[in-house]
C-alpha cells in the first residue's frame, strides 16, 4: 500500500504544478493584447511557471511550483498613432505573448494533467481491489 500512496502523491504534486501551468498561461492570453495606459507604461509582460523536481517523501520524486517569472523577451511594437499609449513615432508597445505558444502550452499541461489524474485513478482502483481481496 505504501507504493501506491506514493504514487498517489507524487501524481497529486504534478496536478498542482499543471493547475499552475494553465492558469499562467490563461493569464497570459487573456493579457496578450493590453497595453499600458500612457507612452511611459510598461505593457504585461509574458510570465513562466518555476517547476521543479523535489522529493515528497522518502525516495518518491515529485514536481513543485517555485513561483513564475517575467519574460525578458522584447515587447511587440505595433503602429497606431491614434492609442492613447503611442509614442511619439506612433507606436504601441505590446505584450511578448504569442498566444499560439501559450495555447501550446495550455495543450500541454491539460493532457499532462489528465495523465496525472488518471494515475490516481489508477491507484484508486489498485487499493480498492486490494482492499476487496484482503475482505475474503
């Protein structure tokens, strides 16, 4: 039963991290296209979940969420000399989100997250029966 448990857990570690992924990704579509208010604003900037391997107990390998940092990727630079953010060339500075990367990665952490929640399934229905056999 302690194999299964760990397992449990470390499945359970990689549920949050992949909860994180998608929810900064979803962030950052939904800021992809916004812009500071004035020339002088800075617009949002992209932001990237910190995963990291750790172990959870004993020897059982997992994955922890250690904050999210700013892209330093370039902003995008679009011509529009009627924003209120233009500068005085005309341009706009827009947010360094790429939306098809970040639909990529929502992609990537939702089967990821499936993966892991059917692990638990799994191991669910691994102690289950190993519950009905220990009954007879």
């Amino acid at each position: 039963m302690r194999d299964i448990d760990a397992a449990m857990a470390a499945a359970a570690s990689g549920l949050r991290a992949q909860t994180t992924r998608m929810r900064i990704a979803a962030e950052n579509v939904a800021n992809a296209n916004s812009t500071g208010a004035s020339p002088n604003d800075e617009p949002f900037r992209r932001r990237i979940p910190l995963l990291e391997s750790t172990t959870i107990a004993g020897e059982v390998k997992g994955v922890a969420v250690r904050g999210a940092y700013s892209d330093p990727a370039e902003f995008r630079r679009e011509y529009n000399p009627s924003h209120p953010a233009a500068d005085a060339s005309g341009y706009v500075r827009l947010p360094n989100v790429d939306t098809l990367v970040e639909m990529m990665d929502l992609r990537d952490a939702s089967r990821a997250y499936e993966a892991n929640l059917n692990m638990i399934e799994a191991a669910r229905a691994m102690n289950t029966r190993a519950l009905d056999l220990l009954r007879r």
